[in-house]
C-alpha cells in the first residue's frame, strides 16, 4: 500500500513539472509586454492641449478646456491647480501664466467671465520647496482684486514644502510669507 501511494506522488509531481515546463507560469514576471494583448502594464493619461517644450523645464503658461463636469490639473512653475470633478457650473477655458519657474506669483484667467465662480472650491498649491528660509508660520496666498488681499481659506505646509489655497473664484495669486530673503522674487 505504501508503494502506490509513493507511485502516486511521483507520478503527479513528474505530471506538474512536465506541465509547467510547457507554460509560463502564472506567478512568472513578464519580460516581453508585446507577446500577447493585455500581457503587459497600461498606462493612461490625459494629453494637455499644449505641450510642454521637448527641452524639457516647466512651460511659462498653460491652458486647459474643461466641461461643467470634468475634473483637470494645470501645472506652470511652481503653481498646480486643481479643478475638482463637478466644481464647474458651465464648460470653461483656464490659463495658468508665469513670468519663468521660479516666480512667485502667477495670473489666472478664467473664460468666459460667468464661469469664474465655482460649485466648490478649487485647489492651488504653490512649491515652497526652493524658497531658502520660507517661513511656514506666516506663508500664506494673496489674490489681486484690484490690490493684495489675504486668501482666505489658505494653509502652509512644512512637511510638503507648500502652500496650499481653496479657492470657488480665481484671480492673480501670489505667495507671501514674513521672510524677506525671497522676497525679490515676487513678480518675477
């Protein structure tokens, strides 16, 4: 009895290891993605409309068409802004513009007019992370509507080096902080 059982198991791991030497197996990496459809990874993304230089660096503006329902994400410089799904009440362009990659303030423009008031707010976040000495107890956003005023839902953050703005209507933003040392960057 003993003698069959060891026959048995011989015979089903010779069957495996002749079966699998005849296959991939599933638990093997794949090396070839063009083997068959579906074999590899796949990527989607989103192309903008206007692409950034092949030379590589950030562009100096960027535009984005958007319907009342799509959700989007426009980055310029040290600025990104993101247009969550739903917040618009009408389909809208957006351009984001900065003078180079290091400015500290960018120009926002919103068309048609109408659609610069949003269902929810939008989000601005503004790098910090190669302003020497940014002092994250003071850094905030301003908004130009006619002069400087502070943002008012807006918080700074030392651990992601940024400063991040909610926003439901857009205009010019700038970053302000205590710290004059960058300073001189503003508008720049």
């Amino acid at each position: 009895m003993r003698n069959g059982s060891l026959y048995s198991a011989m015979l089903i791991a010779t069957l495996a290891i002749f079966l699998t030497g005849c296959s991939r197996s599933p638990v093997a990496p794949i090396i070839d993605t063009t083997s068959a459809p579906g074999a590899g990874s796949t990527a989607i993304g989103e192309i903008p409309d206007d692409q950034p230089p092949v030379d590589g660096g950030t562009p100096g503006w960027r535009t984005v068409t958007l319907s009342a329902t799509d959700e989007g994400v426009v980055n310029v410089g040290r600025f990104t802004l993101w247009v969550r799904k739903n917040s618009l009440r009408m389909p809208a362009t957006i351009t984001l513009k900065v003078l180079n990659a290091e400015a500290t303030e960018c120009q926002i423009d919103v068309s048609p007019a109408q659609a610069n008031d949003f269902q929810q707010p939008v989000i601005l976040t503004a790098s910090t992370s190669d302003l020497a000495d940014f002092d994250y107890a003071t850094g905030t956003l301003m908004v130009f509507d006619g002069n400087w005023q502070w943002a008012t839902d807006c918080s700074s953050h030392t651990n992601q080096q940024n400063v991040v703005g909610h926003f439901t209507h857009l205009s010019n933003v700038k970053l302000s902080s205590g710290n004059d040392k960058w300073k001189n960057k503003m508008g720049s």
